[in-house]
C-alpha cells in the first residue's frame, strides 16, 4: 500500500484525469506513420506507453509481455536487440509494439517492414542505410535532427526538475519519446508522477525503467515504487487490472466476501481475465462441467476448478469437495496465458446464502401450489415453500466435483435451520437439486401463524454455526 502522503494526495487529485479505472488501452496495430508532430497508427494519434523490459524480466516471456498488456494496460515495450527474435516475437503475440534499442543491420532487414516494430538508434548511425537494408517505417533517433520526415526523436531522461531538457529542442515539433525513464527499485516521490503527467500534457510517448516483479508488494514497502506508480496511471489501481483480492470473492448465490467452502458455488469478480464475450458451460464428454472456458482456468492449488460462467469481469466456478476446513488454498485465475497475482483464501465448512432476485431482494422460492413466490403470490401459513442456495457444505450420498448431482438427493452432512421474520421455520429436507451443480435445495415449512396482510418477511439460513448474510424476503399472508 502507498505510505508516502504526497505521492498519495498526488495520485488521489489525479484520479478525476485517469477515471478511478482507466479505459482500456487500444493495441497498436500500425503500420505507424509521423505526420508533423503526431505519430500516427492508420491515421489515428497515438502515443506509446510502455516498459523497458531486461533479460532479468523475461524468465517467462509470455507472462511478463501478457502482464504488460493486459494487467498493466501497457501498449508498447523497448528492448535490446540483443534479447534476439524470440523475446521480440512474444511480444508482438502479446499486441505490444516493440521499440528496438540497439538494433543492427540484421534488426533492419528483419524488422524493418514489421508494422508494430520501431527501430531505435543513435547518431553513429546513418538512416539512409537504414531505409536501403529495409527500415519502412519511423524510427526512433536517440540525437540530432536529420532530414527525414519519418523519424521519432527519443531521449533517456533523469526525473526531476529538468526532465525534458533534453527533448525541448523537439517538443511541439516532431514526435518524441522518453526512451528510458525512472528508477526500477526503491521508493519514487511526486516527481516520478509529474513526469507522466508532463508526457500526457504534451503528447510524449514513453518507456518506464525495467521493474521485473509483477506481484504487489508486502508490508515491507514504505513508500510507493514506479511500478505502483505506472500502473496507477495506467489502470486507476496500484496494482492494476486482474488484481484478485479476497474480498471480491463471494457465494454465487449473493452475500458480501465469502470463504471457500466444499462444493459450494463460487463467483469471483475480476476486471479483463476472462473472456470479452460472456461464455456459459455446457456439459462435455462425461457429464462434467469444464475446467476452461474460452482460455480462461481458476485455479486453486493449482488445479483448475470447474466453471459454469466467465466474462472479462465476473467467474463462477465450483470449489471441490475435496477442500478440507481450516486450510488455506492458493486462489489464482489464467485468462488467455496471463496470470493473476495469487492470494490465500481460508476454507471453510459452510457459509450459507440464498439465491435472490436482485433487485427486489426477494428469495427465489416456489410455493406449495407451484407458484413463484411474490408479493402476488404470497407463501399461506403452515404450508412448504422451497427455497435455493449453496455453501451448505459437504454431502452424504455420490457426489463428484464439476458433475450435476443423481437423481438420489445428496444430503447435506450439517444441520440447518431457518427463521421466517424472526421466528424458527421446519426445515424438511436440505440437499443438492438433481440436474445441478452446487445447487442446494430447502424444503421449509413456514411458521403457522398468519399476518394481518401480504408482507415481506426476512428469511435467514443457518449451516452448523454460519448464517446467511445476505438480506432476503419472502412474501408470506
């Protein structure tokens, strides 16, 4: 978390600039031209924003170039030739423009016509021969002026008073870019933050200094660090899109954050993990739900857990039997090969909620007769009702992760029971809906006792020593 005060009031006073959420960042698709002083993208303004990137931060080349673009919000990366065609390639895979430091006649002819790569040099060398080994597009020239009209000016900067001494000459002139930029470790001050703010004021493309960590950091850290900082420019959260916290983690069924429970029916709110169009599980080969849809796994220790739904910010997923209470699971999402942060949930036996309607908060319930519980239809007094939920916990009977249950009702192993506007209700039967997955069903005899008119009364569900949290209504008369 931020510690230092000014950087924090900066970031706060800026958050009207960067919408609290920041839009996504379009990909670069080129071929990129310079038209005066903006550069181009198939006749678009555009301007870079991205990462130095090292030998030390590309381990995993996939994860850090997927982290980059789309937890980080990053469109662009600058680095060496010398990290060779591969390093390149995975970025380009990942949507990222690729600016190349250092690049030799090699680099020319192999990149040069590639419309999402940008050659980068300095005075020693010439651009004409660039353009005879192949070079079509702008390139980045870390010196003087020269004249080609398709060249970007670059320059690496020191953050501080006199940040863009070294790009004035250019400014309000031709296309610029701050090469090199910042201090990858340690803790930065509000000059670091008023340098992205100077580069969104005058149109400067840039690219932060190398920071290979990906992970938020610990309580150790004191102060807020340029990869809080770049992140929180570039998504409006110091971590950035994707960040998984255990408080946006609930019951399918409703109700604030939740622990994990056994069999219970999960729904993980995220931002840009799962897939931009909503996909819904069919059962496969084998009557089991899949443990991926469209590229996108939860993982809890690492095993995929079987999902019902996933869109780019909500997840709903089985959590297995197999959990046993009082552990702690390592709870991660992969969307598309990018990786989340991992966090610790704690498992536990039960943590009741009943399904509801939202914008009434009115249980989904079916009357004795068959009818949907409404204000029209209320429940009569002494008659059943049927209500649905989950994280009632283990069962007895067969029971198979990711699988719909059998036609025998699998029974709930913890007792429940259930109060009807304050007072004690029967609780029948409790057990999983054949047909479905996680799906808990309470057969509930209402309390025979009758009010003076239709109402709604609150209902609340208790499982061993837990109870439902959510706020729910059945109509009863």
């Amino acid at each position: 978390m931020f510690r230092s005060i000014k950087s924090v009031g900066l970031l706060l006073l800026a958050a009207p600039l960067i919408e609290a959420h920041a839009p996504i960042l379009l990909p670069v698709m080129g071929p990129l031209t310079v038209q005066g002083t903006r550069l181009l993208d198939r006749g678009t303004s555009i301007t870079l924003r991205g990462m130095n990137v090292t030998a030390e931060g590309l381990r995993q080349p996939k994860e850090t170039f997927g982290i980059l673009r789309v937890r980080w919000n990053l469109n662009a990366v600058r680095m060496s030739s010398s990290l060779g065609p591969e390093a390149v390639q995975a970025a380009l895979d990942s949507q990222l423009a690729v600016v190349l430091a250092g690049s030799r006649e090699a680099d020319w002819r192999q990149w040069g016509a590639h419309p999402r790569v940008l050659l980068e040099v300095d005075d020693s060398v010439a651009i004409p021969a660039m353009r005879s080994a192949g070079a079509r597009h702008p390139i980045i020239r870390l010196g003087t002026v020269v004249n080609d009209p398709q060249v970007i000016y670059g320059a690496r900067l020191t953050v501080g008073d006199t940040l863009l001494e070294p790009l004035r000459p250019q400014l309000g002139r031709v296309p610029v870019l701050a090469a090199e930029w910042g201090t990858p470790t340690g803790c930065v001050n509000e000059s670091t933050f008023l340098a992205l703010l100077e580069f969104e004021n005058q149109g400067i493309s840039w690219m932060a200094a190398a920071v290979p960590d990906y992970e938020p950091p610990g309580d150790a850290i004191a102060c807020a660090d340029l990869r809080q900082t770049v992140i929180q420019w570039t998504t409006g959260d110091p971590y950035g899109f994707g960040f998984l916290r255990a408080d946006a983690i609930a019951n399918a069924a409703g109700g604030p954050a939740a622990p994990l429970v056994p069999g219970a029916l999960m729904t993980m709110f995220v931002e840009q993990l799962g897939p931009e169009r909503p996909a819904v599980a069919r059962l496969g080969e084998g009557g089991q739900l899949p443990r991926e849809l469209e590229g996108t796994r939860v993982l809890l220790d690492d095993v995929p857990a079987p999902l019902l739904y996933a869109d780019a910010y909500q997840l709903t997923f089985q959590a297995p039997y197999e959990l046993q209470p009082g552990a702690m699971v390592t709870v991660q999402v992969v969307g598309s090969t990018v990786p989340s942060n991992r966090i610790r949930m704690p498992v536990a036996e039960a943590s009741p909620e009943l399904f509801q309607d939202f914008a009434t908060r009115h249980v989904v319930a079916i009357n004795q007769d068959g009818s949907r519980n409404s204000n029209g239809a209320p429940a009569a007094p002494g008659s059943i009702v049927l209500l649905f939920g989950a994280g009632a916990g283990d069962v007895m009977g067969p029971k198979e992760t990711g699988v719909p249950a059998g036609p025998v009702h699998p029974v709930a192993l913890l007792p429940s029971q259930v109060a009807i506007g304050g007072v004690p209700a029967e609780v029948l039967f409790v057990g999983e809906v054949p047909g479905f997955v996680g799906l808990t069903q309470l057969n509930v005899r209402l309390p025979n006792r009758a009010v003076q008119a239709p109402r709604a009364e609150t209902v609340v569900w208790t499982v061993g020593t837990r109870s439902s949290r959510s706020p729910v209504t059945l109509w009863v008369r």
